[in-house]
C-alpha cells in the first residue's frame, strides 16, 4: 500500500495544479439531484410499518416465498403518484422474517423491462444464490439490452434464490445488484428488510412486536410529475452507463423518505423502542441523532450494527450511517415529556435533507423492556491468526473517469483475491474519497479506522465507510463457502462505474 499511496501522491500533486488549468477534470463529487415537484410538508403523514411478507409454503424445513417485481403506482407525495419498481409491487419491498438455521427459499418473476439480480445484503449465501452482477434474470417478456458479460449466468423470466440463514440474527436487506445499472434500479425502488431473528436474540427483554420497528432511510428525488427523477444516461436502461457523466460521483436527493414516506411522524408511548436503522441511500451519509437530546447526552443506545448484535451495549449522542449500513438502536421515549414531540434530525446537511422524523410522545405507559448489559458473542480478533494481508485501494482515476479498486476497474473475468475457505486474513484497505466498502458473504470486525477503533466499528460488520484519504484494517475469517463473490463500493454510482472486484474463496 505504501507504494500505491506514494503514486497516489504523486498524481495528486501533478493534478492539482493540471485541473486548475482545466486539463484534468476534477473527482466528481456527489451531487444533489433537485427536485422539480413541490416538496411535502414534514412529518405530516403517519410511518409505514412495513408489511411481512408471508411464505406461500414451506417445504421440509424451508420457507418459500414467491415475488413478482413489477412497476406499480405508488402515492409518495400528496396528489401525485410515483411509478416504482418493487418486489411484490410495493417500495420498500415486502419485509422477509427469517429465523437462524431455517433456509428460506425466494422465486423472483422478473415482469420488469429490465434484467434484475438480487442480492441478500450480509446474507453467508452460496456464491450461486448471492446475486453475482451478472447473474442475471432476463424479463419475463424478452430483452432487447445488453445482457451478454463474460461468464454471465442468464436466467430466462425467474429464478429461485436459496438463503441458508446459518449466521447469528442480524438486520439484513435484500437489493438489486444488476452489473452497470444497480443506482438506477434501487432508485426505483427494488430494496426490502430481510429480517433475520436468532434464540440469543429472541430470550431477550428487548422491547418487540409494535415496540420493534425497522427503518429504512434513503433520499430521492422527484419530477414534476411525481416519478422519480434520476440523472439517466440511457432512459431505458438497457446500455452502460446508467447514470450521466456529471452525477458519477453519486446522486443525492431532496427528499427523506423513511419506509417510502417522506419525512414521516410516528406516534410513540412514553417508554423504550428498538428501531432497525438501515440507510438504503445511493450516496448520502447521514450523522442521525434527536432533537432535543435526552438530558443523559446520549440519544441512542446501540445493540446491533450490520452482522448482529454487539458484545455489549453503547450509547451514542450521534450515530453515522453510511451507504447499506445497519444500527440496531434503543430510543428511550421515557426520557422526554407526554405530550412532546421529538425530531430525528441529520446534522451532516442542512435545510430538507438536515431533517428525517418525527416522533411525537403521547402518554406515559409501563416498560418491562430492558437492554442487557451482554448481548452478541464476538470473539476476540487477538486471538485470531491471519494467514495474509491483502491490500486495496479504493480510487478515481482521472484518466479513464472511473472508480478503481488497485488501479483497476471491475472485470468478472479476471480474480482479485483467492483466500481460503477458514481462513483469517487482514485486508488493508485505504481510500481517496469517501467510500462505503461493502464485503459479500462474510462479516468482519475492524481492527484499525484512520489509525484508531471507530466509533461505530464494533461488531460485526459488512460494510466500513472510508473518509477521503482515510484507512483501515480488518479481520475477515472467509467460513461459509468456496466460491465467487464480490466487494465493492456501496456508493451505487461508484459501484456501477467499476468500483467492485472479484475475490473467490478455495
Ligand atoms: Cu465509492
């Protein structure tokens, strides 16, 4: 790494003097998309408790599920509708709970235009189920697009997905990964919880049924008409590259929808809640915490990030959430007054963007919850010993005007990384810009982020933002299965403009 960083050095000294000349362009940053709809007054419509999917049978120990992804008509702002793309119909998809040691199988009918692929975000899934980007579900009626990459796996209108669920219980999601297009396609609505439970978790006081809510967060913007508007470069989607030059650094919306409702409010009891925070967003990062902070200085108390619960309880004043990342917090309403209301707010952005939530506290009520004082099983990483350290940095490259993993851009022909099956290795990663890297099939733990442990690194992890310049080590043991799988930025634009590369566990 010391070398790459030394050139990365070098290029940046030789361009910043080129790109105020105008030779080089300049790294795009993202960009805020504005919406040409009025925007909806805040915290005027009640949060969407997310429907459950239910199996349409269960074979042996298996549950079935069977979705249609469809276009359907969604009422997102008042007195307009949006056309989506959902599984079942509906944004956020249909809500898969699943229970450790219990397979769930998933048909998808693919009645969009489009080819799809589906990903179980931080699911330890079979390389053949884990959505590789071109494995591909061709629509049910025919493609006209680019559907040939090498070593493409085509399914011709469906396919089945198996998920072992042989992992501890966690906040998982389910997303598009479609190679070039998976910005676009989330866009428009393909994401859904995957909710995966565990005895650990389930014999714990925590607060459940309507006192357990997930929340997905993810901004977007909107048309004049009330469709989604998305700066895309082939409205069809059907030849790379998805998005137009000018938005490669990603796109950011206007508009904070929090399980497809903007700026929603939620009545609560005055006593504890547990919320599963995911943030579904392309490329916005949020820095969440209450408005007012409880009088203890701490608005959340953290039980969980991305693979499950944390060895022990923390508080948080602020958490920040990056790209596909996971907090399973604790809100104690009792904190504040019956009759109050209280915001959660982002203080990374200002004006409609600064603001998420409402919650509006309506009576005092008995709490048996509790948060225990231990919680997940994490084992200690000194006690691991990795066989290797791997290192990866994460780029633009001015000359091509891609997103470059080592220098270079995504090719599922040619492998990255061959670690083996139960083996420990640290992975060195390091990074340009910010950069929400994303691992499929394992979860990690972070030794090291920009020189130090993070704030929010404890636990399990799949997804470990990177601020510009910023580096980081973790501990990845690759158990599960032999195979071919990717990580990537989860910056969606960057992942679609080649920020992505192969590993394959032998
Ligand atoms: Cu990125």
């Amino acid at each position: 790494m010391k070398g790459s960083r030394r050139d990365w050095l070098k290029y940046g000294a030789l361009a910043a003097p080129l790109a105020a000349v105008g030779c080089i362009p300049r790294r795009p940053e993202a960009r805020l998309l504005p919406s040409l709809a009025p925007l909806p007054a805040p915290f005027e419509t009640p949060l969407r408790r997310l429907p459950v999917a239910r199996p349409i049978g269960t074979e042996g120990a298996t549950d079935a599920y069977d979705f249609i992804v469809r276009t359907t008509d969604a009422r997102i702002l008042p007195g307009l509708m949006t056309p989506i793309w959902g599984y079942d119909g509906i944004f956020p998809g249909p809500t898969i709970e699943a229970r450790r040691g219990r397979p769930v199988s998933l048909r998808l009918r693919n009645q969009l235009p489009v080819p799809i692929v589906n990903h179980l975000h931080g699911g330890r899934t079979p390389p053949e189920h884990d959505g590789y980007p071109t494995d591909l579900i061709l629509p049910a009626g025919g493609f006209a697009g680019h559907d040939h990459y090498p070593q493409a796996r085509i399914s011709a209108g469906e396919r089945e997905y198996i998920y072992s669920n042989d992992q501890p219980g966690a906040t998982l999601w389910y997303h598009d990964h479609r190679m070039d297009f998976t910005a676009a396609s989330v866009w428009r609505g393909l994401a859904g919880f995957y909710i995966l439970r565990d005895a650990n978790e389930e014999q714990m006081p925590l607060p459940r049924g309507d006192r357990e809510i997930a929340l997905m967060i993810c901004d977007r913007s909107f048309e004049a008409n009330g469709s989604f508007r998305y700066p895309l470069h082939d409205p069809l989607l059907r030849e790379p590259p998805a998005t137009t030059d000018s938005y490669m650094g990603g796109v950011l919306g206007d508009v904070i929808l929090v399980n497809g409702t903007p700026w929603p409010r939620l009545e609560v009891n005055a006593v504890r809640y547990r919320f599963r925070i995911l943030n579904a967003s392309n490329a916005r990062r949020y820095e969440l915490t209450l408005d007012p902070i409880p009088r203890g200085g701490y608005s959340f108390v953290q039980i969980g990030s991305d693979g499950g619960m944390l060895p022990a309880p923390a508080p948080q004043r602020t958490i920040r959430i990056a790209p596909a990342e996971r907090f399973d917090v604790i809100v104690d309403f009792s904190q504040f007054q019956a009759g109050s209301s209280v915001r959660l707010i982002n203080t990374a952005a200002s004006g409609s963007v600064g603001q998420i939530m409402r919650f509006d506290v309506t009576k005092n009520s008995r709490d048996d919850s509790t948060i225990p004082s231990r919680l997940g099983d994490i084992p200690n990483p000194a006690a691991e010993r990795p066989v290797t350290t791997r290192e990866f940095d994460f780029s633009f490259s001015r000359l091509s005007r891609e997103w470059l993993i080592n220098g270079k851009p995504f090719d599922p022909a040619r492998m990255d990384a061959r670690p083996k099956l139960n083996s420990v290795e640290i992975w060195r990663i390091q990074s340009d810009f910010s950069h929400p890297v994303h691992l499929h099939l394992v979860q990690f733990q972070v030794l090291e982020h920009g020189g130090r442990p993070g704030p929010f690194d404890s636990g399990w992890k799949d997804t470990i933002d990177l601020a510009p310049g910023e580096g980081a080590s973790i501990l990845i043991r690759f158990d599960g299965y032999r195979g071919r799988y990717v990580f990537h930025c989860h910056n969606l634009e960057h992942e679609d403009m080649r920020m992505m590369a192969n590993f394959e566990v032998i």
